[in-house]
C-alpha cells in the first residue's frame, strides 16, 4: 500500500496499494525495524491486568540500572489492560484514567528519557482478549494516535475476529454522481466485463432484471469500463443489489486498477428484494473503469488482508507524523499475534515485522518444550525484519529449573526468536541500589555470547541437525553465524542426564553452514565461558539442559 486518505464524501478509507494474497509471500513488510529479533520486556506473563503507569516506569527504571539496557533489551512493552473501556470524544483510544494519569505519550517520553522505546498492545477484533476497545474499523485512527503518541512496538492480537466475509453483494447495476446531484453515468450488469466464475443471472423474480453472481471467494472480477466524467473530482458510487441471504458480504473496489476501497455490506432479512450500497471514491476526468472483487478466500486469507491492513496503516501514519512535524520517524515494530492457528509464517514477512507461531506461552515445561517443537520446523520463514515468535519469555517465572530456564533462553536464541522478558526485572537491583550479578535468571538473560547468536547480522535461524544421534530425546541445533562461525546446541529433553559426541567435520558439511574443514576447530562454551581447540565435542547436558557451542 503507498498511501490512505479519507474520502471526503462518505469518510471511507482509500487504499492505494498493490496488494496480494500471496499465501507464501516472500515480499517484505520493509519497515526497517527489527533487522535483528527485538529485545525488550512485555508486562502480561507476570502482571497481567495489574499495571499502571508506576509499574511501567519502575521496570523502565530497573532496565536501565541494571544494564539489560545495556545487554540489547529496549523495548518496555504494555500488554492489555492499559485503555479505558470507553474511546475518546474523537473517537481515539485513551489510556485508564486512574491507573495511567498522565498519558501514555508522557509516559513515552519518560521511557525515551532513560533510552528505552515503549510498546503498546491492541486486537484487530472488536474487542481485546480482555474486553476493552480494539482496532477493528479504527486502523488508520489508531495508527495516527500510536505514532503521534510516539511509541515503537505494537502487539496485535487476535481476540474478538471477525473474519472478512467471503461472500459478494449480487450487483444489478451502478451509477456515478456527485454527492446530492443525479448519477452522472449508469451501467447495467450487462455491460460488465467478467472473468473466472463471474456470471450474468437472468433475476426469476424481477421481470427484466439481470445481476452479476460469483464474485466471491477470489472466483472471479466484474468491471465497468467507460465510466465517464467531465472533472478530477470525488462522485458517489451507487451499487444496486440483489438482496440475498444473511450472511455479510464484502467487494473490494478498484479504480483505474491503481486505487482500492473496502465496502462491507450486511446480511438482511428485509421483504424488498433490491437494495442500495454507496461508497466515494475519486474519479479522473474522461474515462474510468471500475473493478469488483472479493480476494478473501479462507480464514488465512481473511487474518493476511486484516493484519496487513493495520501493519500499512502504521507506516503511513509514522511516515506523516514526523514529515507533519519535522521530526525523525518513530518506526513502529509490528508483531502479529495471531497465535498461529492459519499459518501466519506463510505470510507473515508481507504484513509484519514477527508472528507468533503457537498460542500463549506458559510458565511450565511442557509449555516451552511443545512451542520449541513447533516453532523450531519453521526457520525457512524467518529472517532480517521477519521473525518467527514462540511467543515471550517466562524465564525467572513459575517453577522453571535452572536448566529449564537456561534451555528456554539458549532455544529461543538459537530460533532467532524475539528476546521479550516477562519476569519482574526490578528483582535485579538489590535495596543498597547495587545490581545482583549473581541472581541466576540475571545471569541467563544477560549471556553476553547467547544475546550475540540471536542477534547475529545474518538473521538465520537453527535447524535440526540429523545423524549425530541415535536418541529421539536429544536434538542437535545447528545455526549459521557471520565470520564463518557456526552455533550449536545440544538439547536433551529425557528425564535424566546425556552424553554425546558430535564430529565438528560433520557440522561442516551440513547445508547452509559456512565452515571449512580443518583437522582442528576453535571451540567456545558459551555458558561455561571456557574456549578450546578439539575436532569432536563431548557433551553432557543435564536432565531438560543444553550446551551452546560456537565453532569457527
């Protein structure tokens, strides 16, 4: 999409764009955000509805003096729970007005002042997963009031969808007229142009009547050519319909094949069998042609057009915004929850900046090892500003083991994952002011060497290497880093400790890894920090454990 106005007849949105359904999309969203998985810290594992505007400043306050700043996390991420149940007088999303007293723009530049970003939550449903106002009808407005609020991340969620319908209006005729004046020029469903299922139906019930069916699905197109007018102006489109059935109906309107409005039109029960849709659109003196369509197909389809549709309108109103006021754009990280259910990661690098592959993570074991498994299948869909998301961490939360905590980490720095702590970080500075080096969930999240794999420049996830072990239990990660380097991570998901022994050669020769056979490979054990020269590794992770190795 290039850009969106607002029609000044009707208030419709206008959609200049090329957009496509692509359903394995290698078009990027482009935004140049997140080249590398983003670090940050959400406040749902943990805190739930129990947030406010001092939570997110003390967590924004322990980041910075801790120095997970400083280890890459700077996003400070808002999830539900934030907003008032009710939008402002202009229609805009306003934050709780007792438990966020100054703003979330104030509480932005709070944030911005300590060299953090801020983040912010909302669903592209009627409603959040917590039942506050969503973005569903309110893409472009939203979008205008998170960039002039200035924040930096947005999670999208998917509660409350209501999926675009599949189903096309039945057109008998248009006409095209300036607003309160008679149509100016009228086509009949006669004179369409149609292709695929589109077809012409002789009306058994209106003498004389013909109307236009099998639009639907992605099945066919009907267009109007020579639609004639004498100026550069904005008309009234008039669609006169067939009535047909309950179900909610959907077109996309494409003029002159360059720009493209949305016209949703409801189900009815009504007695009288023709019905009346109108639209403004902006027409271009002499002639113009007119094309209907519906490109919703699935559900999958459906969740792209939804997601993409937020995800171009946050680029837009960033762009305006600091062009407005002569600022520097605020790029917006977009994240996709859509928790996985059509196949986001087939078209998640055209709508977004990450999607999340599973639904919500949990602290507990079998939570993270089943979304590991899923997830760790799709590295093929991931890469610079597109990342797959298993969702945030829990490490430092539940009752995760040490191990189980160190796993958690090393899996999702292997996967290229999003790096999003969900833990109370103010745990991390002791009363005297001093940080607590020696607090373990610390020392996992600030491993220097794993926060350099997940960020490493070339963006490419692990994958399973084969033919190293005999044992379903223990699964070799193989990632390619810059410098022809090459991480690996021994996993053992049994019940009890492992041993093993990989031949680095044969890392070598696994696809996709830059690493020239040697008689001998520089070796480094990334949590035990100790370095050495060997041509087979011997490891022993521990009951849930891993070992991460980098090899150059």
């Amino acid at each position: 999409m290039k850009n969106v106005k607002f029609c000044p007849i009707c208030g419709a949105k206008k959609l200049i764009h090329s957009f496509q359904l692509n359903k394995a999309s290698e078009k990027a969203y482009d935004n140049g955000a997140a080249l590398t998985p983003p670090m940050g810290w959400s406040s749902w594992n943990l805190f739930r509805d129990k947030i406010s505007e001092q939570l997110i400043k003390e967590i924004a306050e322990a980041m910075d003096k801790s120095g997970l700043k400083d280890a890459g996390y700077q996003y400070v991420n808002i999830d539900d729970c934030w907003q008032s149940s009710s939008r402002d007088e202009n229609g805009r999303l306003q934050a709780d007005m007792i438990n966020f007293p100054s703003g979330i723009k104030a509480l932005s530049e709070y944030v911005n002042s300590l060299g953090l970003k801020l983040g912010i939550y909302s669903s592209n449903g009627t409603l959040t997963c917590e039942d506050y106002p969503a973005t569903l009808g309110h893409e472009a407005v939203d979008a205008d009031t998170f960039a002039e609020w200035g924040v930096e991340y947005f999670k999208h969620d998917f509660c409350h969808n209501v999926p675009v319908p599949t189903k096309t209006p039945y057109i008998i005729k248009i006409g095209v007229g300036e607003k309160y004046k008679q149509d100016i020029c009228v086509k009949y469903a006669s004179e369409a142009v149609l292709t695929g299922n589109a077809r012409l139906v002789e009306d058994k019930e209106i003498d004389g009547c013909h109307y236009i069916k099998g639009l639907c699905s992605r099945n066919g197109t009907a267009e109007f050519n020579d639609i004639t007018v004498p100026e550069d102006n904005d008309y009234v489109l008039t669609l006169t319909i067939r009535k047909s059935g309950t179900d909610d109906k959907f077109l996309v309107i494409c003029v002159n094949g360059e720009d493209e409005y949305y016209l949703n039109a409801p189900g009815t029960k009504s007695p009288t069998p023709e019905g009346r849709l109108q639209i403004g659109i902006r027409l271009r003196a002499g002639k113009n042609s007119i094309r209907f369509y519906n490109p919703i197909g699935s559900k999958m389809d459906s969740a792209f057009f939804q997601y993409k549709l937020m995800g171009e309108e946050l680029k837009r109103a960033t762009r305006e915004y600091a062009e407005k006021n002569g600022t520097e754009e605020k790029k917006i990280v977009y994240s996709i929850c859509e928790w996985g259910f059509r196949s986001p990661w087939k078209w998640g690098r055209e709508a977004g900046n990450l999607w999340r592959t599973t639904p919500d993570i949990m602290a507990n074991w079998l939570s993270i090892l089943s979304i590991y498994e899923r997830t760790v299948r799709l590295g093929e869909y991931a890469g610079i500003g597109g990342w797959n998301d298993p969702d945030m961490l829990e490490v430092g939360n539940g009752e995760l083991t040490y191990e189980e905590n160190k796993s958690h980490f090393s899996l999702w720095c292997m996967m290229c994952a999003p790096l999003i702590l969900g833990n109370d970080v103010r745990k991390f500075i002791k009363p005297d002011g001093s940080v607590d080096r020696d607090n373990k969930v610390y020392q996992i999240l600030t491993n220097k060497y794993l926060i350099g794999i997940n960020q490493d420049a070339l963006g490419i996830p692990c994958k399973k290497a084969k033919g190293f072990t005999k044992s379903p239990l223990i699964d070799i990660l193989v990632k390619p880093l810059t410098n022809a380097r090459v991480a690996v991570c021994v996993f053992n998901k049994d019940n009890k400790p492992c041993e093993t022994e990989i031949d680095i050669n044969k890392i070598a020769d696994t696809a996709g890894v830059n690493l020239k056979k040697k008689a001998s490979y520089k070796v480094f054990d990334c949590w035990e920090e100790k370095a050495f020269e060997t041509s087979k590794i011997k490891a022993e992770p521990e009951k849930h454990g891993v070992e991460v190795f980098i090899i150059e």
